[in-house]
C-alpha cells in the first residue's frame, strides 16, 4: 500500500515463444505482461497491479488467457482505513525423514482449512515463512549425478577446489524449476496463491539444508556458492515482487505496508549468513536507520493516512525465524552454553525425528555432529546470541520511542506456541492472555512459533523434553537486560479436548493468523492447529496483543 494505492504483482508462466494477453481486472488499472525470465521451454512474465484503496474493502475478480485457456480467480484488498487480515505460515513440504507423506494427507490438509478460514473471512495477505520447498526432500538436488559426485569427495580441501561447470548449471537450475512448477501446483495451495496476495521470505530448505551454517571452507566452495544463488533466481521469480533490496544496496530483506498502522518487515537471515554471523552489521545499520526514518514520516508524506493512526503508533510485524532448540536448551541449566546438554537436544532430537541425510552427508563425513547445522542456525547459539540481543534492543529503543508495538512471526521448528519479550518485574510469573498487564511496556514483544503448515509435526518425546525448563526465563539466562523472556500456557487442551500435560508447545500442524481490532488498535493472533483427523476443521487458539501506550 502506498499512497492511497493497492499494488501487487501477478506472475505467469507460458510456453516459450507466446506471450499472454492482457490481463482483465473487474477495477484498478494492469500493466503489459513484462518479460521477467525465461528457463526450458517456459517463459515468465509480471504484471503490475494497482488500485485505489476505498473506504470499504473490495473484492476484486480478475482473467487472464494463457496458451488459450482462461483462469479467473478473485481476491479481497482491505478498505484505506483498515489494516490487512494476515495469514502466515512455514515449512510447507516434508523432508527427506519422512517416507509416507500419505499418511498426513500431503501438504494439501491445512490449505484447504486456510480457504475455509478465508471464505469466511477473506485475508488480504499470506506470509510465508520460508521452507515454501523442501529441495532436501522428496526432490533432492543432492541426488543430482554431479552433486552426488560432488559428496563422494570426502576430503573437505578437495570438495573446496571442485569447479562448477555447464552440467552443474544445467542440472541443479532444472532442479529448482522443476520443483517450484510443480510444488506451486499442489492441490489447494496453487488456489491459495492464485486468490490471496502473498510474500514470501527464504529460508534454508528452500536452498538446502543448513544453508550459510557450514564451516566456512564448504560455505565458500564454487559448489555451495552457486547452489545458493540459482536458489535465489528461482525464489525471488516465484516471489513475483520487483526485487529491490530493502534497505538499498543491501540484501534481501522486505519491507511491506499492510495498512495505515500495520508495517511487516522481513529480515533476509540466509543469503549472507555464517556461522558466526547472522545478517552483517553493515545490514543491520541500515535496517534500522530505515525503519526509524519511516516511523519519523510527517503527515504530510504518508497523506493517505491520518496523523492520529500514525501516532497510535505503528504495529510492527516482523517476520524473523527463531527456532527453539537452542532456547529451550539454554533454560535448562541457566548457564550461558553447555556442550553437555546441546549434546543431550542433538541425542533426544535423534532419536524421535532422526535428520536429514544432505547435513549427514554434507557434515558427517568429517566427524562433525549431524546436527551441527541446526544448532549453529539457532538465535540463541553462543554464536548469534550477542546478535540476537542487539537486534531486540534495537526494536525495543523503536518500540519506546515510535510507540510502535513489535511482534514476531516465526516458524522453522514444526512446533507450535506463544511467547513474548517483558520487562522483568520481581516476582511477577503471571501472563495475561489479554495483554493487560504490559500495556505500556515497550519492552513487550510477542512470538507468534506457527510451523509446520505441511510438513510432520515434531514428536512428543521432544515436546516433553522442551517442557523441563522453566516457563520464564530471567535476564541473567537471556543477557537481555531489565528483560525476561517467557512461553504463554496457551494450550490447556488437545484440539480433541482432552486435557494437555505440556501446555506450552503442540506437536501437530498448523498455520497462524493476525486480525487488526479497529476497537482497540490491538491484533489478534491465533494458531489454527490441525485435527485428529486432517480432513475436519482446525482447532483454534488465540490471544490478544494490546497497543503499546507509553506514559
């Protein structure tokens, strides 16, 4: 959104050689089809969508005739004064662990409960988390025949020297396109795209496994590097959007107005990261000078939108992956980092879920842990911590002085649940479901952990494990200071109403979603968790997040 226009994009694949007719919209104006990239026998072409935004919300049908067939699909923009109904979700496919995707019904099951929720009550906009394709999973790039030669080479200076040729280009680019044209097909999900605007972030089974957490001597091979950026031609294709690096001249975060109080902000946690590193500090600079300078906007330059929405403050979204092995992990001793009990995650994870065989085989090799990838690629490891802190602080300084309350969406781990950020007060263990106990408290910052809208859910045994820390965790574990860190008890029933042992975490798939309440200018967040049986309705639970008022 933005100055009083609802834009978008729209992406089409057409046999090579032809180009579509022009798209038919029921309002709003559409550009020529643009050329965007063309691979086998397909070219891609993009149109641009825009729109006045009214003071009532519109639906909008649409048409478009591709090799002489015509699809006509419609979706919903929200009026100008209202902030979109958000659907997020992540992990949408299975990994190479799980030999009977049958038995889950696919990845269809919670689409097809995603259309239900939005045929009642229409979305304006799906997130997806990352993880849209699993290339480590039913497709494997690494059973490509140059790829599999490249991991017969067990000595690590030699896998480094391995140059990348014309057969790897060809053979890992028809890779990508293969699954992507045909994931994006799967029943009830292609519906879900074709009539809900969606953005999408990168995650690392979108490129494979533990992406960018290798020691560095196979993160910098030809073979890695250039597996990553064939990855990212086809994820920011399928993401349709004109790719402008937001901030500018850096890497692949997004930012995207949702509504004249709503801001979702993506943070790019893959393409530049190492084992030491997350996102550069260069990038986190320029992340925040940005968002304040946003924030900061007079009336005058954001005039589709009034001066009382803005002071009201600006509900930040911000889409930010944080997995939760390595957190659990460190609020079960306390102590800033324990081999001993990272040893114990890795054996408990082992033996209920096993691993994917391309960490084994990228990483097992050279005596390393199989889950080492996985561990590195938490927030919490030892590693990123420092980053991590400096990040909240960072949104906690916006938070106070914007008056903006920020809230992460986030997935990754095949669990769900709740959590928030608080400022600590002694004594205090009790969490208000309502929000009214931090309503103006600038450090609270709520988790939203939706995962996975189609891949297995994480077994019990390690839900039971996660379940033996305690539920708050003090400043002196976090390092955060005058901050506490803790999980909601959201779940005190099982979506078949029997009564839940482990209220924190539910091992079963889901995906979430986020409504702006215009009463209050609070959002309402909600887990929609699938049944028992995959084919009924899901189960919901929810809580409110209030607006941040400082005093």
């Amino acid at each position: 959104m933005k100055n009083g226009l609802w834009e978008a994009t729209l992406l089409i694949m057409a046999p090579l050689g032809t180009r579509p007719q022009r798209m038919q919209m029921s309002t709003g104006s559409v550009s020529d089809p643009v050329l965007l990239d063309s691979f086998g026998a397909r070219s891609f072409f993009r149109y641009d969508l825009s729109l006045p935004l009214l003071d009532q919300s519109q639906k909008v049908s649409y048409a478009v005739d591709v090799a002489g067939k015509t699809f006509q699909y419609s979706f919903h923009v929200p009026a100008a004064s209202e902030n979109s109904h958000v659907a997020f979700y992540s992990c949408n496919g299975f990994d190479c662990d799980q030999e009977h995707p049958e038995n889950f019904g696919g990845v269809s099951p919670l689409w097809k409960d995603l259309l239900r929720h939005h045929a009642e009550k229409p979305f304006h906009v799906q997130i997806g988390g990352g993880d849209q394709l699993y290339m480590d999973g039913t497709v494997n790039i690494f059973d490509l025949p140059t790829l599999k030669q490249f991991l017969q080479t067990e000595d690590i200076e030699e896998r480094r020297s391995v140059l990348w040729t014309i057969q790897h280009e060809r053979e890992v680019s028809a890779c990508y396109f293969r699954a992507y044209t045909s994931h994006f097909q799967t029943e009830a999900m292609r519906d879900a795209l074709a009539c809900i605007p969606y953005t999408f972030t990168c995650d690392d089974h979108d490129i494979f496994d533990g992406f960018g957490s290798y020691p560095e001597s196979q993160r910098t091979s030809h073979v890695h590097r250039n597996i990553g950026r064939i990855a990212y031609r086809f994820y920011l294709l399928f993401n349709t959007t004109p790719h402008s690096p937001w901030p500018p001249k850096t890497a692949s975060s997004q930012k995207t107005k949702l509504g004249p109080s709503t801001l979702s902000i993506a943070f790019d946690v893959r393409s530049q990261r190492t084992e030491k590193q997350v996102v550069p500090e260069e990038c986190w600079t320029a992340i925040f000078h940005e968002l304040n300078k946003r924030l900061q906007e007079t009336p005058t330059k954001i005039k589709a939108y009034s001066l009382d929405d803005v002071q009201d403050g600006f509900r930040g979204l911000v889409r930010n992956f944080m997995s939760l092995v390595a957190f659990f992990r460190r609020a079960i001793t306390g102590q800033k980092h324990d081999t001993a009990v990272e040893n114990k995650v890795e054996q408990v994870i082992l033996s209920g879920v096993g691993h994917s065989s391309v960490a084994d085989q990228l990483l097992g090799h050279f005596g390393q842990p199989e889950l080492r990838d996985d561990l590195i690629d938490e927030w919490t490891h030892p590693f990123h911590l420092q980053e991590r802190n400096a990040m909240i602080q960072q949104l906690q300084n916006i938070a106070r002085q914007h008056q903006t309350r920020v809230t992460f969406t986030s997935g990754d781990v095949h669990i769900c649940g709740m959590g928030r950020f608080r400022t600590e007060i002694e004594g205090n263990d009790f969490s208000d479901l309502y929000g009214n106990d931090i309503v103006t408290d600038h450090r609270a910052m709520y988790q939203i952990i939706s995962s996975a809208i189609g891949n297995a859910p994480g077994p019990e045994e390690v839900i039971a494990f996660l379940h033996t820390n305690s539920r708050i965790l003090s400043p002196s574990t976090s390092e955060l200071e005058n901050t506490v860190e803790e999980m909601f008890e959201l779940f005190q029933h099982d979506v078949d109403y029997t009564e839940k042992t482990h209220k924190r975490l539910m091992g079963r798939r889901n995906w979430s979603s986020v409504k702006y309440n215009p009463l209050d200018d609070s959002l309402n967040a909600e887990l929609h968790v699938e049944n028992v049986n995959y084919e009924q309705p899901s189960v919901s639970y929810g809580l409110r997040i209030p607006k941040l008022t400082v005093v």
